[in-house]
C-alpha cells in the first residue's frame, strides 16, 4: 500500500506542484464556471424585473399590478413614460415592459378588450410568464367588468373597484402541484463543462506515463519490488486525487463564494463527479497502456475527450440528437453522469440513482483492469 501512496503523491506533485498545473487544473476550471454561474445569473432563484407604466386612471391597472406583485416572480419597477419603459427595456435594466393604456379600466367596463403591451429585447422565460400571468389576470377583469355593468344601480366605477378589491382578497386559493422538480437550466451547462475539465486530466495523466515510460523511469520502478498492477493503481489513485480537488474548488466556488443553488444535494452532486472521476483515471490508465509513442499522447483530444463529451451530452441535450447518436451516448460516462445529476435535481432517490452509478462503477472497473493489464511498465517507450 505504501509504494502505491508514493506513486500516487508523485503523480499529484507532478500534476499540481507546478504553477502551471495549479493553473491549468485547478483555477482554469473553477474560473469558467464561475464565468458560466455569473453570466446566467446563478446567484439564487431572484424574481425578474418587470418594468411597468400605469397610465390607467381606474382600479384596473392598479389590480393587475397588485396581482403580479403577489405571485412574488417579479420586482415591479415603475417608469415614467412609455418612451422611458421601451428605453429601459433596450437596456435590459428588466426582462420585460408592461405598458398599461390609458383609459384601461373603462374599456373594460364598455365591453371592449383593450390590449396591454409587453416589451421585451429578447424572448426569455420571465417575459413569457409575464405575458401569461398578465393575460390571465386581464380576462378575469373582464368577467367581473361585465358583472359590473350589468348591475344596473350606481356607479359602474364604483362597483368595478368594489369588485376588485373584493378578489385581491383571495378567499378562494389554489393548491400548489408544481414544485420545481425539473433541473436548473443552467445545471446541465455547468455540469457538462466540469466534467470536460475532468476529462483533461487524462492527457495529463496520460503524458505524465509516457514521460516515465520514455525516461525508463517506469522500467526502474518495476525492477523494484513494485508490481505492474501496482504502478498503474498508483498512476490511477493520483490522478483521481487531483480530480477530487479540481472538483472541491468547483463546488465551494460556486456554492459558497457565488452562491450558486445547485438544485440537488452538493455531497450528492460531489459523488457522481467523483464517480464520474474514476471512469476518467480508467480511460487515462488504459490509453496510457496503448500508447508507446509520446507524440501520440496529443491525439486524444481529438479521438477521445471531445467526441465523447459531444456524444455525451456536455455541450447540448442528448434528446435533440438523432435516436442511433443517443444509443451511442450510452457508451460514454458524460451521459450516465449527466443522467445521474438530472435524476437528484428532480428530487430522485437511489431506487433511481443506483443505475447511472453502476454503469459509472462497471466502466471504471473494467478500464483499471485492462489499463492494469496492457501497461506493460517493464518496456520502454518510443524516444522523440
């Protein structure tokens, strides 16, 4: 056990104990995917701004803000003009503009269906909400508008605005059945570009064998007491070491300095990394005992690391694929890491999760053993 620890110490001293490695492996990582969380506004789930002008004179346009305000997905911000709204939301300083007409409440109370305007740069998931939320309030308006007008004593106005203040009471409520159980849109970018910088270690490692194997360095350690198998746990162990740190920093990156809401359990998240890890040092252990020249070490990101990652789900969804890149996806870790993340962010147990972490298991376990068995420590490699 202690000569595989001092293979495995070598190996991480190696990987990180340069500024270089530090950077490459470790702060490279954690600065992209706090560039991502930063960039998708990740820092927790905070209602959209909704801009707004209310040139209604009547109790319409006042309750349709108050209804919005109360659903709790918006910050109403107020702006002076329509002009001003459509400027501010050129700016982007909301995800929408709601303009309110003049005369709103009185349309409705003369049968009419005045239309309100929404402003918006681009389509994004607040202004859709925004519109159906607006939609929604505004034909229940009109219901009791014409309930209004119909009475037939006093001022339409008058019981109109009677009406209104009557539902912003709520005595009749709605039962809450969606509870968010679906991924954060954000989690899946995330998690892909993680387990791509997990992935890089391989040619790392990878390179690291053939510089010991081209040195004879390999060769030393195996006239040694020291078995094949043994070298390759050791290569395996620090390697995965390594990962497990570029994933620690990661994690509390953007759990604890961004505030990042992952959506699912971060020991939980952090497992299926690590697993995910092990496949990685599987792959690195067996490519390694391929490869005899190390000019060819360079070809695995093209061969390798980036086919996978594509096929697996790293850059773009799996279900947009055609259905035989989908069968192949199952042959890659990404996709099984990827699928496990999935299942814990839509609040699924391990009557679910146990299978992604068994192909995960399985594939890390056949490739140590075949990179155990081809890495051949006692030949030396191809000198460049």
């Amino acid at each position: 056990m202690n000569k595989i620890m001092t293979i495995a110490w070598n190996m991480v001293k190696r990987s990180i104990g340069t500024a270089r490695g530090m950077m490459i492996f470790i702060l490279l990582p954690g600065v992209v995917v706090a560039a991502i969380i930063s960039l998708s506004g990740g820092a927790g789930d905070k209602p959209d701004t909704l801009l707004y002008v209310n040139s209604d004179t009547g109790p319409a346009g006042s309750h349709l803000l108050a209804e919005l305000a109360k659903t709790g997905d918006y910050k109403l911000e107020a702006r002076g003009s329509e002009a001003a709204l459509k400027e501010a939301t050129t700016r982007q300083e909301g995800s929408a503009g709601l303009w309110i007409p003049p005369g709103y409440s009185a349309a409705l109370l003369a049968g009419e269906q005045p239309q309100l305007r929404i402003y918006e740069l681009r389509t994004s998931e607040g202004s859709i909400v925004a519109k159906m939320n607006a939609a929604a309030i505004a034909a229940n308006m009109a219901g009791a508008a014409q309930a209004a007008a119909a009475g037939g004593t006093g001022d339409p106005q008058t019981q109109f605005a009677a009406v209104l203040k009557q539902a912003e009471q709520h005595n009749v409520g709605s039962l809450r059945t969606d509870y968010n159980l679906y991924p954060r849109q954000t989690l899946g970018t995330i998690t892909g570009l993680t387990l791509m910088f997990l992935m890089m270690l391989i040619t790392s490692s990878v390179t690291l064998i053939m510089d010991d194997r081209v040195g004879r360095t390999m060769m030393r350690m195996f006239s040694a007491p020291v078995r094949s198998y043994e070298i390759a746990l050791g290569n395996f162990l620090g390697s995965f070491l390594v990962g497990l740190i570029q994933i620690l920093v990661v994690l509390v990156l953007g759990k604890w300095v961004l505030r990042y809401d992952y959506g699912l359990p971060l020991v939980l998240y952090f497992l299926v990394l690590a697993a995910f890890m092990l496949v990685s040092m599987g792959i690195a252990s067996t490519v390694a005992g391929l490869i005899r020249n190390p000019r060819n070490a360079g070809m695995l990101n093209s061969l390798i690391l980036t086919p996978t990652c594509m096929l697996g789900g790293c850059f773009w969804p799996i279900s947009i694929m055609p259905d035989y890149m989908q069968k192949l996806a199952n042959f890659t870790p990404q996709k099984w890491a990827i699928q496990a993340v999935d299942i814990a962010a839509t609040g699924g147990g391990w009557s679910e999760l146990w299978l992604p972490f068994a192909v995960l298991g399985l594939m890390a376990a056949v490739l140590l053993v075949i990179g155990s068995a081809i890495l051949r420590p006692n030949e030396a490699g191809i000198s460049v």
